[in-house]
C-alpha cells in the first residue's frame, strides 16, 4: 500500500460514503477552486437577477445532469460550476486549443498512451542508433567516442535520481515530461550548432543526456498507473507500440540520414521531442502525493530503503546494461568497419526493433504463464548468446541482421524489467524506481561499458569486446535468478491485489 497507516486501508471502504455526502459541496467551487459559502447557492442565489449576475461573470447555472453512482447532487438544488466545465471532464485527456483555452478530447485513454509510446518510439529512433557515427562525424576517435558516452552516462546519473523525485513528489509525471521534452528539443539543437572538437560536443551531449531521465522513465510510469497493479504484467501490450515505430523510423531514417548526412539526426531528434511535448497535452495531470514524508534522501531513499529484492535487482541490472553498453555502443562502427553503410546499419537496427514488437506482446502472455522472472532471465540468456554472435560474424549485412537477437532480449528484458519494478515499488514511487533504473542501467553501466568498450576496441580490436560482453551478461542472469526469487515474480498468474487509490488509471479509462 502506498500509506504506512494501519487504517488505510478503511479509506477505501469509506470512499463512496464521504463523495456522497461531499458532492454538493465540491460543486460548489469557483473558477479559481475557492470554495463558494453554502449561502451563495440558497433561494437567494436563484432569484432571475441573482442568475444573470452569475453568468454574466463566467458561471453555469444550468441544472446538472443526471446524478452518477459515484456523486449525487442535491435534489432540488441547481448546481453553480464554471462555465463550460462537465462534472466529469477530469476523466477526458485535454489538450491546449489555439485561444489558449482548453478543450476535451474524446479518445480512450488506452488510445492516448499508445500514441504517446508511438511518438516516443520516433524520439529514439532519431538517436541511438545513429549517434556513434554521427560522433565520428565530428572527428572523434573511439576512445573519445567512449569518453563522450561516459560524460552522458554520468549526467543520467546526476539528473535521472532528481527527475524522479520531482515527478513523484512536486511536479507530476506529465508536468515533468513537458518540462523535459521542451528541454531535449533545445539541447538537440545545440548539440547539431556546437563547432567540431571533443569538449564543446561533449559539453552539450552531456546536456541533452540529463533531460532524457525525464522522458522514458516518466513515460513507462504513465503508463504502470493506466494499468494499475491488477494488471502490470500487460505492459508489453503498450510498450510494443514504441517498438513498432523505432522500428519503422528507424529504417526510413537510416536511407535519408545516408544522402543527406549523419548531422541531421539531432534535427530530427528534435522535431520528435517536439510531437512528444504536443501529444502530452492531451493527457491529463496527475498531481503528485504532496502530504507523504520520504525521509533523506527523498523519494530515493524511500524506494531504496523500502526493498532488498530492488536494491539485489538493480545490481544484476548494472552487469546486464554494462555488458549491453560495450557491445551495442560499437555495433554500428563494427559495421562500417566492416564495409557497411548507414543503411545497412539501419536496415538492422529496425530489424532489431521489428522483432520487438512480437516478442513485446508475447512477454505479456509469458509472463502471465511462467512468471516475470523467467521472462527476465531468458532475455539475459538471449543477450548473452547475441553478444558472442557479434564477435564472431565479420560480414556487415549478417552483422546487422543479427541485431534480431538484440531486439528479441530486449524486448523480454524491457518489458520484465518496467513490471519487476512495478511489483517491488510502491505505485506512488514509480517514476523514481524507474529513474533509478535508468540510473544505474543506462548512467553507471553505460559509463562503465563505454570505456571498456572504447579501451578494448581500440587496443584489441572488436572481438575481445564481445566476448566480455556476453561473460557480464551470464553473470547478470546468475544475480537475477537469487534477486528475483520472489513469490509475485515466479508466479505464473498475475497477482490479484486490491487497487490502492494511487494506483487506479489516472486518465480514467480502462487498459488496452
């Protein structure tokens, strides 16, 4: 549960009694959210006059609607609320009109996170698999290539945690998301304007990497909170959406990124960021917990405190993505070294994120019958063997090709891995369990990994890399079989528990 009180748990029970009998108040309130005296709306307030006065300064006076089960009003009483505001449009996503107003959309909010994964999927797409070659663009050699995924990796460090905190406890998931879309566009931007030499790239790749704790980690919690904790293990439903359009955009960007230039990645990053920062209006805010106490350290402390089993998880998660760090992170220049172009790259990597899609919506199904655990631990075993396959082939399109196994492990290991969280962290703390996991997964292990990485291809060529690679990924699985070794994570049902009201769908619609 999301509360320490033994009583909590009565809340819930006496819930719909207390919106019963609070109702006619809560209509009660102003434009600005004071709450109107109870005189404001006697036989007074309903004399003709007293009504023209009423709307004339912005209210509606019209009688409601039909009462729902959750809230009925006053009989014989009219209800005042502020002019074009439906008593239940906090359940419709919104999104900012032109006049600067607002209106309700009306879509599913199945519907409104899907495309958010979608447009997200692009934002990605438009980096990561480019961004080693566009470096080398720039004239850097691999060993300042790794320094510059390592000065990345130690600003996800520093931000990631504080991202997290501020969206569970100050600013909400949504709020926090625009803020850090906004800002990604921007440092793109920069990055793309930054004359060529290691330090001002450096400088503002370590910008751009900050922001990115906002994005997914806010993201994959919007979405754990649509699902709620009955049905967590649906994630993979909803993340396959992302992998679709990586996928795709992948693929298209690779051709275009070959005539016209590596360069123009990050304008394309940005312009994603962009569509990502537009579509999120249409969700609607989830303000934060402000009254729970989380002690030093914050919301950080509270989850690392709160759970062995994650503080075991996230140490099997560090030689997993450090192993994945020093393999993927010199796959593209494998391949160019090797005689291939960026549209072979390309062509792979949306290979890789096409299988993704399948094995997403497989994981779920999986998990539902042999647990999250064994979900992750065959995604490890996946890594471990596609490692050692690319340190053993030396033709670029079957080098590129073989990104299928990368796509197959990280589609069990992503989505596992989101849920595995979402069973060990309290709902109201999963935007900083997540950011924590990106910390240590794509912060510390990447910094780790991208200097190994970097030493052992320059000095030993790309073959020793692999083979490490592929040894941390086996010791990742060995940690991760102790650390999982839970009754919700081996167990092949999802685990019926009762929804504490932090974790109900905050966009008010059932999951898809």
């Amino acid at each position: 549960m999301a509360s320490g009180d033994p009583d909590a748990g009565l809340d819930v029970l006496d819930a719909p009694r207390e919106r019963d009998e609070g109702a006619a108040a809560l209509h009660h309130r102003g434009v600005a959210g004071v709450e109107e005296e109870p005189e404001a709306v006697g036989e007074d307030a309903l004399r003709p006059e007293r009504l023209l006065e009423l709307a004339a300064g912005g209210l509606d006076v019209r009688p409601p609607r039909r009462a729902r089960p959750h809230g009925r009003p006053v009989r014989g009483r009219r209800v005042v609320r502020p002019a074009g505001r439906s008593a239940h449009a906090h359940i419709l996503p919104r999104v900012p009109t032109v006049g600067g107003g607002a209106r309700a959309l009306r879509v599913r909010s199945a519907v409104g996170v899907q495309v958010l994964f979608v447009l997200f999927g692009l934002v990605i797409a438009a980096f990561f698999p480019f961004f080693a070659p566009y470096l080398r663009s720039r004239g850097l050699r691999p060993e300042e290539i790794g320094g510059v995924l390592s000065v990345m990796a130690a600003a996800r460090i520093l931000a990631n945690p504080v991202w997290g905190h501020l969206a569970d406890t100050t600013l909400g998931r949504r709020s926090a998301l625009r803020v850090g879309t906004a800002l990604a566009a921007a440092f793109a931007l920069l990055l793309f304007a930054v004359p060529d030499g290691l330090v001002p790239v450096a400088t503002a790749a370590a910008l751009l990497a900050g922001v990115g704790g906002a994005l997914g980690p806010n993201i994959d919690a919007i979405a754990l909170a649509h699902l709620g904790e009955e049905r967590m293990e649906r994630y993979g439903f909803i993340r396959a959406w992302e992998s679709l359009s990586y996928a795709v955009a992948t693929l298209a960007l690779g051709v275009v990124l070959d005539r016209v230039g590596v360069r123009w990645m990050l304008p394309a990053y940005a312009a994603g960021s962009l569509l990502v920062l537009a579509w999120s209006g249409a969700l609607d805010r989830d303000p934060p917990a402000r009254a729970e106490r989380h002690g030093r350290l914050g919301a950080v402390g509270r989850v690392l405190r709160g759970s062995p089993r994650y503080r075991a998880f996230l140490a099997a998660s560090l030689l997993l993505w450090t192993g994945f760090a020093a393999a993927w992170n010199f796959i593209a220049l494998r391949i160019e070294d090797r005689g291939g172009g960026l549209a072979t790259i390309g062509v792979g990597i949306a290979l890789g994120g096409a299988v993704e899609v399948p094995v997403m919506l497989a994981s779920s199904r999986l998990a539902a019958r042999l647990g999250l655990r064994a979900v992750y631990l065959a995604g490890a075993a996946v890594y471990a063997l596609g490692f050692l396959v690319w340190g053993l082939l030396s033709d670029p399109l079957l080098l590129s090709l073989s990104a299928a196994l990368e796509g197959m492990g990280f589609g069990l290991l992503f989505t596992s891995g989101v849920a595995i969280v979402g069973k060990l962290v309290r709902p109201t703390l999963h935007a900083t369990g997540l950011s924590l996991l990106g910390t240590v997964g794509f912060g510390i292990a990447q910094i780790l990994g991208s200097l190994l990485g970097g030493f052992v291809y320059g000095r030993l060529g790309s073959a020793p890399v692999y083979a490490v690679a592929s040894g941390l990924a086996w010791m990742a699985a060995a940690v991760a079989w102790f650390a999982l070794d839970a009754p919700a994570l081996r167990r092949p049902e999802p685990v019926r528990l009762p929804l504490a009201p932090e974790a109900a769908p905050p966009h008010g619609s059932e999951a898809g």
